[in-house]
C-alpha cells in the first residue's frame, strides 16, 4: 500500500491520465485529436522514412516527434503509440504542476494535488490535451523550470541545479516554441527583478545557464521556412488563405472582440474564484505568466493563433482558484450557516465536472449545449465540440476506412487521391504517399486542374457527401461527381 508520502503524487499522475484515457478507450481504435491524425501521424510517417533533414527537424521543435519515431522504430505501432502517448502525457503533466506547486510554492501536498486537479481536468485543459501534445510535453519540462527558479531543496550543489535548469529550459525549446516563448518571459523578467534587488551574480548565472536554450530558440525560428505548414505572421492577412482565415480577423477591434469573447468562453466558470485572490496572491512567476499572455493576446498573429495564446491560461488560474478556496476557508455565511469555502467547492466541482464531462463524452453530432457551434460554442476552431473526434467525427471514423479501401481496390496505379487536411494521415496510412495529393485548405478544383494538366486521368476526392462536409466546405464543386459513399464519407471522381 502506498505510503501518505507518495499518494498525493500518484493522484496529481493517475487521475489526469485517467481523465484523458476515457476518449481513448472509447474511440476505440482510432486515434483523438485533429492534429494527432491530420499532424503527428503524417510527419512521424515523413521522419520514419527519411523524410526530414535535419533543419526541418529542428524547425518542427523535435523532441516529441523524436519521442514517438523511437516508440514507432522500436516495434510499437503508430496508432497506438499515439493512443498511449497523450494519456501519459497529461498524467506527466499533472505531476509537473504538482511538483512546482509543492518544492517551488511551499504548498501543502492536499492543496498542490488539488491545484495539479484543476489545472488537468478543466475542459481547458481537456481541450488542450485533445491534440496539441506538443504543447503538453513543452508545459511538463516548463514547470520543471519554474521549480528549479524558485529555488527548490536541491541541496547545496548549485551546478547540479543550474545545470538541471539549463537542460530543462533546452527540452521546452525542443518540445513547442510557443510555451518556449513564455518560459523566456518568466527569465526575462526574473533577471530584472534579481538586477532590482541587486543579486547581480544569480541574474548572470541565470543568463549563462538560459543562453544554450536562447542559441538553440533562434536557429529554429530561423528553420522555420524549411517547415511549409508552419506560418508565423505578424498583422492582418491580406489575402484570402484558406488557412489564415481559419485565425485571421477583419480589424484590431475585431481581434480584441473575439479574444474577450473567447476569455469569457474559457474561464467564466472560475473567473469569480480568480478575481477572489487575485490581488493577494503575490507569486512572482505565476502573475507574469499572466501578464505575459495578456501582452502576447495584444500582438495580431495568426500561428500560433492569438485565442492559442488565451487558453494556456487555465494553468496559472489554477493556482489563483486554489489560493481563493485556501482564503475562503476562514469565511463564514453565518446567517446561512453555510461555510463559503464548501460553497465555492460544490460550485467549482459541479461546474468543471459538468462541463469536463460533457466535453468529453458526448458525440460531434450531439454535443454537450456549451460546447454546440449552434448554440454557445462561437469558437469551433479552437474549442471542438467534443473530444470524441480526431479530424472527423467517431462515427465517420469507420466509414473513412471503408472509403479508402474502395478507392485502393476500384481504382488504377496511376489515380491520384486530393485530400484535405482533415484526410491527409487516414490517406497515407492506407495509401502509398504518391497516391496522395494534399491541397490543405484550398480548393481542391485547382489541384485536380493541376493533375490532369500534368498528364493524370484519374483525380479523386475524398469528403463528405453533400450537405454534410465540416470545415465550412458542406458541399463539393459539381466538377466531381461521387462515384462511392459510406454512410456520410464519399469518394468523387473528377469529371
């Protein structure tokens, strides 16, 4: 039987990992996520067959595709490697936030596990975990390095621990650029509080042990065009991009608009629990992670999108909701005999679990109403209407398959497949990658042109039959004509 000591700890893993496995299991044998199926599986397949150099490798921040090719290339199959992985993940995670909340803030084991809880299973976080694993893995490593800067009990031995650092800060810059960019923030601003408070030595050992991570940040911004898929832009689009539109906004004041309306979306059910302690709880690294999204959220961008930015939120509030419901405990309603810290409680688990639960468990075709694009859910492409969905919906999962099968045995050597984005890894996990062109999220009509220009006579489309397509494509141009259905997923011909 575990001990008191590591039970508070195994809860802050096996709980988030246990929340995030539920969609896994029942999905099935098909994978969660829009980026796990229409990224990770494509570039793991890309990388498995020696189709990176290694410029591109560190452009794409490798460290989780690396993870995942060693798993793939030691036996594992990629499906279910990427079945495991996030579950895993999010467990890493919650042990991480629970670390740092214990050794970096000094918090009792009850309130960090509670705090690695809120800042886990929060539908936020959910989302979060649904495929941006990159994110994940770069957050794990991130608040690594927040307990190591607040100066946790390593003992007496200050090159173990600033070397600790320096490879943590290195694993965030190798795991996502985006959370890289906040770990910057938080050094940034903790050298000028240590030159502040006149700790000059700390502030320049703190630069040398930062500056291999900051080396190693710059050479992949500068890769970065060697990846095509990945855009960084500053200021509006100018053109119609299928793929800007998916971020882009019309003006500034309409950017700010939908960030306030996506805050409010995100974090209204806790925000009364933030405003509560957010004048008194003065942790230094915590108040500039916000301070640092807030600034970022100002900055028109469309990757990493500006509501990208918004959600990664949810991991310092929930140490503001923790410190609130610490506060509350010496409240009392005594007309109502009712303690406010068991009200705040009930409330705060009533709403994420609704909402949590909800998100997680209920179908794309009848989601849960906060999450209905028809009803509250404004933010479609951010918040999906369910967790149970990678690029298509569970129930259109089996019927991609069967799809693709039809096309592999009805059609010539030489027919050629245009596949959006949302088909593009069912494609080449069924296909040979040189029957498979991907359009992304263009028209498809001038990349079937294209085709038959260079000489193919066979140019099919796979989608949704019409009226039923996602992606603000319900319907496809009546240059193809459907020539197979299953169910809702169809293959067209180019006539």
């Amino acid at each position: 039987m575990l001990s008191n000591k590591y039970v508070f700890p195994f809860l802050a893993f096996a709980v988030p990992l246990l929340f995030r496995a539920v969609p896994e299991v029942l999905m099935g044998s098909y994978v969660v996520g829009f980026d796990t199926m229409g990224h990770f599986v494509p570039t793991t397949m890309l990388w498995l067959n020696g189709g990176a150099d290694l410029w591109r490798c560190i452009a794409t921040a490798p460290l989780f595709y690396t993870l995942v090719v060693s798993m793939v290339a030691s036996g594992g199959p990629l499906i279910t490697v990427l079945k495991i992985v996030p579950p895993l993940l999010h467990g890493f995670l919650g042990l991480s936030i629970y670390g740092y909340a214990k050794i970096g803030l000094n918090w009792s084991p009850k309130k960090s596990v509670f705090t690695a809880l809120i800042a886990t299973v929060y539908f936020v976080a959910l989302r979060i975990s649904w495929d941006l694993l990159r994110n994940e893995l770069a957050l794990i490593f991130l608040f690594v390095v927040l307990t190591l800067l607040a100066g946790g009990n390593f003992g007496k031995n200050l090159w173990k621990r600033y070397t600790l650092l320096s490879v943590s800060m290195i694993a965030v810059v190798l795991a996502h650029q985006l959370v890289a960019v906040i770990m910057f923030g938080l050094v940034v601003f903790t050298v000028i509080y240590m030159f502040v408070r006149k700790e000059r030595f700390r502030a320049f050992s703190l630069v040398v042990t930062a500056l291999p991570a900051v080396l190693l940040f710059f050479a992949s911004v500068y890769f970065i065009p060697a990846v095509p898929e990945f855009r960084l832009i500053f200021g509006f689009p100018a053109s119609s991009d299928g793929w800007l539109a998916l971020f882009g906004f019309s003006s500034y004041s309409a950017m700010i608009t939908s960030e306030a309306g996506f805050f409010l979306y995100c974090f209204l059910p806790m925000l009364p629990l933030v405003i509560i302690s957010a004048k008194r709880f003065r942790n230094f690294h915590i108040q500039i992670w916000v301070l640092l999204i807030f600034i970022a959220s100002l900055v028109p961008m469309v990757s990493p999108s500006n509501l990208r930015w918004v959600m990664m939120l949810t991991y310092p509030f929930a140490f503001y909701v923790s410190e609130a419901l610490s506060r509350l405990k010496s409240i009392n309603w005594r007309r109502f005999r009712l303690a406010a810290y068991r009200f705040a409680v009930v409330y705060l688990v009533l709403s994420t679990a609704i909402l949590s639960l909800g998100f997680m468990l209920m179908s794309p075709e009848k989601p849960f109403q906060y999450f209905d694009v028809e009803k509250y859910n404004g933010y479609i492409n951010q918040i999906p209407s369910s967790m149970m969905q990678n690029t298509v919906s569970i129930a259109d999962c089996g019927d991609t398959v069967l799809a693709l099968q039809w096309f592999k045995d009805n059609t010539g050597e030489n027919a050629v497949l245009l596949t959006h984005r949302a088909f593009y890894g069912w494609a080449l996990t069924a296909l040979s990658k040189d029957h498979v062109i991907l359009y992304e999220y263009d028209n498809p009509e001038i990349d079937a042109a294209t085709a038959v220009r260079q000489g193919q006579n066979q140019v099919y489309l796979i989608w949704w039959v019409n009226g039923q397509g996602w992606y603000g494509q319900p319907t496809v141009a009546s240059s193809f004509e459907e020539v197979y259905h299953s169910n809702k997923i169809a293959i067209y011909r180019y006539k």
